[in-house]
C-alpha cells in the first residue's frame, strides 16, 4: 500500500497527486473498482471506496477539502505511515507478495493472555506451559527491516557515534529503562562511513549495497543489535520485547507451531511458506544452495504470515529482540515483561534462511552476543498500539 506517499501529498495541499494514489491503491485492492465507471464519481468516492475497502477510517472522507488526515483515521489503517521514520520520505512501495506494499505497514496484535515457547503440536517439543505471560496490544511490523529502510536510516547519518539515539528514547511504556542507553553509543561505530564498511560483513550474502540496486526489498542483515535498536528508535519504535515477538509468533493464546499454524498444531513446512534450509539446499528461492537470492523479498511468500499478518517470522532473518537472552525465561509469570539485564546477549528469534526446520519453529529460542554481525541477523521494529 502506498499510503505514506499518499498521506503526504495530501498534507502538502497536493490534492490530485494524493487523490492519485488514492486511486491507484483502490484499482490494486479493491476488484470492483477496476470497472473504471466508478471513477467518475470523484475524489470523494475514492476516498469513500478506500474506506470501504478497509485501507483507511471512514473519517478521512472527511479531509476532502485538503486538511490532513487525523492521526484517527491513521491509526483506522494498518499502521500510523506519520510516525514511522523510514517511510515518511517517499520510500517506494514494493514490499510483499506483489511487490507493491508498503514496507512499513505495522499491523496491530491484540494482546491477552499465553505460555511463552510453548505450542500445541503433538510431537510434544514445547510442551511446557509454565512461563505464562499476559502481553497488552502493540503494533509489530509486517516485514523485517529491509535494505531500503536502512537506507534511509544511514542517509539520515543516523546509527553511529556521530549522531546516536537521544538517552532514554524508544522505551517501551510498560518498561521504565528501556530506552536507549547512552552507555551503549560507545558500542556503535565512529561514523557512516564506518557503517557502510560494516554492514558488508559477507561478500557473498550481505544484502546492502553502496547504491540501490536489487535489494531494497530485501532484509537487511550483517546489523549489531545496538544498530538494530538504534534503527528502531530512529524509526519511531522500538525492538519488540521477546515475548512480543513470541506471542506474535505463536498467535497468542492458539499457542501455534509455526507462524501459519493453522489448526495452532500443524507442523507442516515447505518452501511456500519461508526460507530455510530443508538439510540440502537453501530453499527460499527455489534454486539448489544457498545464495543471497535465499535472503528473499520480505513478504513474498504469504503463506507464511502470521495470525496478525506479520510476514517471515519464521526464517529469512532472524531477529533481535530487546530482551537479554536468558533460560530458562527469568520472569515468571510476566506482564508485559522484559529480562533487560545486561547479560552479554539477546535473545534472537525465528531462524533465517540458511537454519534447520526446527528453529522455524514459534517457541524456539536463542540468544547472541549483541555485537553479533552475521549475514543471518536482521531485525523488526514494534511500536505502540
Ligand atoms: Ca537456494
Ligand atoms: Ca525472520
């Protein structure tokens, strides 16, 4: 969806270019609309049709005239494109399966009570139900970071020394002390120039490019967890804590398998549904081996999203989350919890696209020391609900 580039051509009183986008979100989502008679209702009929479709609130009906959409009508969508940095300058549509979403889209997970790394599949590999947590609503991002997005991020000169997070920023609400820790600023690098040279940690299979070539809807990987956090806060989150990250995964309280777990037991995987490894090949891009073709467009393979919509959660990357990494899980029970002990690690979810089967899985876990730059490592960002 294109709604940042939309949103704001609005707010700059560019009507028709706004309006434009409108349309050509509603000819791509809506398949009655591509009759092309309804069109000559106008611009309040787009706006109307979009609302329709689910895409945005009724409410932004309501800013035909030109005022700029409430924060209301926003947040009625997929996401609040306002308060997501990355997005907010114009960055091209061409994430998910069709290669046209927006790549900062953040659906809403609606929070309740679960078992953290437990799942109902009958091979009895997550039985233990004991590390019961209640999670509150938050918006975790449908995609992994990806190479554009990150773009961004360092053209602002921003995940270095140079210019680090402001002290306390990206906390989350429920965790007093989250937010960025000026002691960490020493742990990330002198300046861009330091970065770029970093985020090439593997000739074969780091994602970035000096120039934006093949990869901008790709992960970005060969990121640190301070970059991974500094990113976040940049963008206007913050790392999902573990047990986001977990109960996003696990689908909450049907305790899923796998991310598309449905029933929550279904133990079935194959290439429709990730990248990984199956022992042999690396099967994310169909093709024998593992090439950087494996690190596949976030959200290309929809048979793998998650209960909320989330895309590889299991594989392609895995991902930081702000929790130190300790087992078993330290806070028992946990609301809203988050093990923010500095304990030389973090806990590091989902597998990518070079792991086994069973790291795939929504209850597994591991942990990595945070200056961890591999072509395995990327992140997502959560934000408030
Ligand atoms: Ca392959
Ligand atoms: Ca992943």
């Amino acid at each position: 969806m294109t709604d940042d580039v939309g949103l704001h051509a609005l707010e700059r009183g560019d009507h028709l270019a706004g309006l434009a986008r409108r349309d050509v979100q509603l000819r791509e989502l809506c398949p009655w609309y591509r009759d092309g008679i309804l069109r000559s209702l106008g611009h309040l009929f787009v706006l109307a049709a979009l609302a329709a479709c689910g895409r945005v609130g009724f409410d932004i009906a309501a800013t035909a005239d030109g005022s700029p959409p409430t924060d209301a009508a926003r947040d009625a969508g997929n996401g609040d494109a306002s308060r997501v940095t990355s997005c907010s300058t114009g960055l091209s549509a061409i994430c998910g399966a069709a290669g046209a979403g927006d790549c900062c889209e953040s659906p809403l997970v609606t929070g309740g009570a679960y078992a953290r790394s437990f799942d109902v599949a009958t091979d009895g590999m997550f039985a233990s139900n004991a590390f019961t947590a209640t999670v509150g609503d938050f918006r975790l991002d449908k995609y992994e970071i990806t190479v554009g997005r990150f773009r961004a991020f360092i053209a602002a000169g921003m995940g270095t020394q140079a210019q680090p997070p402001v002290a306390g920023t990206g906390a989350h609400a429920a965790t007093s002390g989250s937010g960025w820790d000026p002691a960490w600023t020493t742990n990330l690098l002198a300046d861009t120039n330091a970065l770029i040279a970093a985020v090439k940690c593997n000739s074969t299979a780091q994602t970035w490019t000096d120039a934006p070539a093949g990869n901008e809807n790709r992960p970005m990987n060969c990121i640190t967890w301070w970059e991974a956090m500094a990113f976040c806060v940049w963008d206007g989150g913050y790392l999902p804590t573990e047990t986001e990250w977990d109960y996003a995964a696990a689908g909450g309280a049907e305790q899923r398998a796998f991310p598309w777990s449905t029933p929550p037991g279904f133990l079935e995987i194959d290439p429709t549904r990730g990248s990984y490894s199956d022992g042999t090949n690396c099967v994310g891009d169909g093709l024998p081996g593992c090439a950087i073709t494996d690190l596949i467009p976030v959200g290309s393979k929809p048979q793998g999203d998650g209960r909320w919509g989330q895309s590889d959660l299991g594989g392609n990357l895995w991902e930081w989350t702000l929790d130190a990494y300790r087992t078993p899980y330290s806070i028992v029970p946990c609301t809203d919890c988050a093990d923010l002990a500095a304990s030389g690690g973090r806990a590091s979810r989902g597998g990518y696209y070079s792991s086994p089967i069973v790291w795939l899985r929504s209850a597994n876990r591991f942990g990595n020391a945070e200056a961890f730059r591999v072509s395995e490592q990327g992140a997502r960002c959560a934000r408030a609900p």
